[in-house]
C-alpha cells in the first residue's frame, strides 16, 4: 500500500456493504476512521447480491440464532434505508415486494410445506396457495405450477444503489475512503483498532475460516417496461427479484471453487433453465449481463463479528455468505458497539473457532 494515510482511531479493510456501513456507525459514535479497498468499494459480493431479504430459509431451521439474528436484522431495514435516505438523499432501492416461494413437482411441495411449518412455529406472515390462487397474483406464473407459499414480509433491496449510498453517507460524515488500496499486511496500517471486513478474503489477513463460494448471476431487461412479476420468485435452483422497473435479477449458482469467477455455459442455461419452468415469459428478456461474485462463506454458514480472541486490536466483520445485505444493519452497530468498549453478547463471535482455524491464503 504506498498512499500516506492519516492516523486513525478504526481503520476499516475492505469497502463491501459490511465495511461501509460498519464505518459509518463508528464515525457516527464520534471515531476517525478510513475505509481502504484493493478495488471500487462495493465491487466485491455486495455489488454481486441480488438483495433479498430472506431471513429464514428452510436450510436454516436447525440454527434457531442465525434465524433470530436474520429477523432481527430485517426487522431493522426499513429505518435503516429511511435513515440512508434522509442522510444522502439516495433510495437503495427498498421494495416491500414480499416474495413467492414455488413448488413445480411432489418434492418441492413438500420442502415448502416444510418452509411454511417452520414460519408458522415463529410466528411469520405466511400463505398457503394453490398454483391457480398464485397465477391470480402473478399471471405470467406456469400453469403447472403446484403450489406457493406467499411470504409477504420478505422484500428486497437493490445493492447497487445500497453500496452508491453508504459511501455517500461515509463521505458526508467524514470517513475516509481508500478505493484502490490493497492492504497486504494489517501490521501496517496506522490505526488503534483494526476492522476486518474483507468478504470471501479475510482469510489472507488473519486466522478466520472463510473461503469463497461462487454464485453466477444474470441481470435482465424488459424493453417493454415493468409488469412480468412483481413479487420476488424464489424456486428450487435460483430466484428472480424484479427491481420495479422492467430490470429483473436471475441468481444464483452455489459453487466451491476457490476464487475462481468465470461466468460458464452450464451456470447461465441453469439458471435459464429453471427460471423459464415457473415464469416461462423470462425467455423474452434481454441479457443486461452475466457475471459471477463470491460469498464469503464459514463452516457454519454464520458470521463472524466481533475481536479476534488473540489481537485485541481487530475486529472481524466477514463470513456473511447469502445474508450480508440482510445482515448489514445489525452487523454495523455489532462492530460499532465493539468499536467503543462494547462485548456485544451473540453466538457470532470468532472464538468459536478459535481452535481450529489458521490463515488461509488467497
Ligand atoms: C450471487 C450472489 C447473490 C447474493 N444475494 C444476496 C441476497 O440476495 N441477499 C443477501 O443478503 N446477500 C446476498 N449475497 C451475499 C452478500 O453479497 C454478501 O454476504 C455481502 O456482500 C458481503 O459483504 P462484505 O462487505 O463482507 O464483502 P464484499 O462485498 O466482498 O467486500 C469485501 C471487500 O474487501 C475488499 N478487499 C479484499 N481483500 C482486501 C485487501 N487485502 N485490501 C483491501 N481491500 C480488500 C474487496 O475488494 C471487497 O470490495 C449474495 C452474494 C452473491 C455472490
């Protein structure tokens, strides 16, 4: 890193969504802080995320606190965006869409049978829907699809627009923004606490289990405007979430392969191919891009936030895998409140894996 930086009380590695708004809270708590990014902040998984807000998912049902810190955290984003809003004068694009989850055959009924079980024992908003009352909502929805479960309070957010307005509410607060700064060795940075946000490559900067899981991703257009769907789709094998304009987000492959981004073939005509079978109309859009990010995932699919169990001058803030847009406000004021002499108590902190880790190099 060759830019002369000033000294700071926090300095923040890593200008994903995580790092931003981390960094924002702190300055907000009265901190000096600079943010340094080896790319364009944002450029990382955040600009990559299709920004649902889907805080339970049937894989998660046996982790009862991630599923609790996820609600949490969804209760707090329509204040979150509001606050955004009324600081930056940016929308990030906040949609209480609500979502469909779609069932085309036997075994994927019973998943959602089993999604709308679990909703229920918490106590959520949820609907039971035959194929035909869901057409009724959606019509451009199969005529062979066999069941959907409404799931109206998960929305969406557009993380684009998310990352545009963190950044400007850092500036306007008085952080310091690095774009284009590699940081290959923390021990130099000039700073009394160290924030560890670097997504899928946290684990080159210290002991944390992190690796990278690849998702491939299509953004789509209506040249005819919005109106194909307007809930957000979720179905075995991917989601589409429309942004409300005639722009429509087709994600995600989930792939273990180290870092690698290619955009192939086979991820894209999945993709395609799953779509088309609940929202045939999906064919007729035209391909804005195709591309691929890395969730930075950890061994038990949950965050890791709060300091390093051996160097009191970190603070990790990573490991968000399919949630970080989700987990973005809670996690901000967990590292804030860690930043100012707080020990915020959850079952998120490192030193649950403090035995077994060692750095992974990138
Ligand atoms: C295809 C896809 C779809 C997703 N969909 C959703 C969704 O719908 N909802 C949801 O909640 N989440 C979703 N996610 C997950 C979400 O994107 C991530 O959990 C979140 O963006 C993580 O944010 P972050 O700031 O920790 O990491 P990142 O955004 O990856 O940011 C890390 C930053 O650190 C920088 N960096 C790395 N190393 C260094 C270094 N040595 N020096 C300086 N800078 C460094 C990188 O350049 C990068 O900008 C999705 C992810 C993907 C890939």
């Amino acid at each position: 890193m060759s830019t002369q930086l000033p000294h700071a009380d926090v300095a923040v590695v890593g200008g994903g969504v995580i790092g931003l708004a981390a960094a924002w809270r702190a300055r907000q708590r009265g901190l000096e802080v600079v943010v340094l990014d080896r790319a364009d902040f944002g450029a990382g998984a955040s600009r990559a995320a299709a920004g649902m807000l889907a805080p339970v998912a049937e894989a998660d049902a046996q982790e009862r606190a991630l599923l609790v810190h996820n609600l949490e955290s969804a209760r707090r984003w329509p204040a979150f965006a509001a606050e955004l809003a009324d600081v930056t004068g940016l929308d990030v694009g906040y949609r209480a869409c609500g979502s469909l989850l779609l069932a085309r055959d036997r075994d994927e009924a019973e998943h959602v049978e089993r999604e709308r079980a679990l909703r229920e024992r918490m106590g959520l908003a949820v609907e039971r829907l035959l194929g035909s009352e869901a057409r009724r909502r959606e019509p451009a929805l199969a005529p062979s699809l066999r069941l959907a479960l409404a799931l109206p309070d998960d929305h969406a957010v557009e993380p684009a627009r998310l990352v545009a307005a963190l950044l400007e509410a850092c500036s306007r607060a008085g952080v310091h923004l690095y774009p284009h700064s590699v940081v290959e060795d923390i021990a130099t940075l000039d700073a009394e606490r160290i924030v560890i946000a670097a997504g899928a490559w946290s684990g080159s900067l210290g002991a944390v289990p992190v690796r990278p899981v690849k998702g491939q991703a299509l953004r789509l257009r209506d040249p005819s405007g919005p109106g194909l769907c307007d809930h957000v789709l979720r179905f075995e094998g991917g989601y589409l979430v429309p942004r409300g304009d005639g722009r429509y987000y087709l994600g995600a492959t989930m792939e273990e392969r180290g870092f690698d981004t290619a955009v192939t073939a086979l991820g894209v005509y999945e993709l395609l191919r799953d779509a088309a079978e609940v929202l045939p109309g999906i064919l007729e859009l035209e391909i804005d891009e195709a591309f691929a990010g890395l969730r930075p995932g950890t061994p038990d699919n949950a965050p890791i936030v709060g300091t390093d169990p051996v160097d009191e001058r970190i603070v990790w803030a990573t490991g968000h895998f399919r949630n970080g847009i989700l987990l973005c406000p809670i996690t901000a004021e967990l590292v804030a409140d860690e930043l100012t002499g707080g020990r915020p108590d959850h079952a998120f902190r490192p030193e649950r894996f403090a035995a077994t880790t060692e750095a992974t190099p990138a």
